[in-house]
C-alpha cells in the first residue's frame, strides 16, 4: 500500500502535495490500519528536500488529522462507537468505551491524552470519545495537543535528518515504539498514583 502513495507523492506539485498530506492525516481516524506516519514522514522529507516550508507542512497535516478526529468523535456521538469501530477493524466496542469512560473518570483528559500515543489503540478514541459524551471543547483541545506532539515530532525528524530516507523511516519507527512505551508508563504510573490516593482518602 506505502509504495505506490510514495511514488505519487514524488509527481505532486507542492500545493497538491500539502493537501494529499492533510487529507492522509484525516483518513488516519477513519481507517487506522492506513500508514499515516510513513507517508506523513515521506511527504516531510519530500518537503525537505525541495526547501519548502516545515511549519506550512505541519499546520496541514496537524489541521488534517484534528479535523478527522472530530469528524469521528461527532459521529460517535450521534451514532454510538459500535458500528464505527467495527467498520474501523476494532474489537469489543462496547467494553472499549466503558473502559474510555472509566479512564475518563479517573484521570480526565490525561486519559484521553496518553490513549492517543498508544499502537493499536490511537485510532479508535474519537469514536469512543464523542460516545462517552466527554465535552467537544475538551475533546478537540487534547486532540490537538496530542496531534501537534505525534505530528510535529515526524515533521521534525523528516527535516533533520533531511536526504536520508532510510534513516528517517528508521527513526519514525523507533520514535512511535518509544512514544507508545512512554504512553504506557505515564498511564502506569498514574494509575499507580490514584491506587494510592485512594487508598489514604479510605484511611
């Protein structure tokens, strides 16, 4: 699937260029399996290369992939995570948002923050979010955050590594294993943390 989108990419002018990149980034919320990263990566090191703008290319693939988010979090809401994550290739939806909400309860939208960094799971949290009924403004404000980070790190990392693609396809790899163990630790801990508040609030 990566190599044809690579090879069209190459042929792309620069505005058609940004936009594919914009619109692969939303397509990431809709179809997670869909290699977003790489091609977002490849577009960047397209970019470096031809000296065109590092911020124009993460203000679109940032604004991209928050406006699928939402899409998907809007469309949660009104028609439940169900059917969505089982178009979306997941699993137990049902389960997947009671385990969102009760995150949600616990640790607000850190929970909704960390899930966004985490393999297999990033792609199904709009839906579930917009499904738990969590506050659009809230929502669309740690979905940008957590974009602007993800994004902005593959942004960075196509521009300065810059004529190596090899090294950056390495390095995207390495940075999303890493984020996704990073992820997993922070919601470890914080979990360790409430365990342990509450268990002096019951003292």
């Amino acid at each position: 699937m990566l190599q044809p989108i690579m090879d069209w990419l190459v042929g792309l002018p620069g505005a058609a260029m940004y936009a594919v990149l914009g619109l692969v980034a939303a397509i990431e919320n809709v179809f997670p399996p869909f290699p977003a990263d790489m091609v977002v990566a490849f577009g960047g090191f397209l970019a470096a290369r031809a000296d065109r703008s590092l911020l124009l290319t993460f203000l679109v693939v940032w604004i991209g992939n928050v406006g699928g988010a939402m899409l998907m979090y809007a469309l949660g809401r009104r028609y439940g995570a169900g059917p969505l994550i089982a178009r979306m290739g997941g699993g137990d939806a049902a389960r997947a948002q009671e385990r969102l909400q009760t995150l949600y309860g616990r640790y607000g939208t850190l929970a909704i923050f960390v899930s966004r960094f985490l393999p297999g799971v990033r792609g199904f949290v709009p839906p579930l979010t917009g499904a738990a009924r969590v506050p659009a403004p809230r929502t669309i404000l740690v979905m940008a955050l957590a974009s602007a980070v993800w994004y902005g790190g593959i942004c960075y990392l196509a521009y300065r590594i810059g004529n190596n693609w090899e090294a950056l396809r390495e390095a995207v790899t390495d940075s999303g294993r890493w984020i996704g163990i990073v992820a997993i630790c922070v919601a470890a801990v914080g979990a360790a943390l409430w365990y342990l508040h509450r268990r002096r609030a019951v003292r």
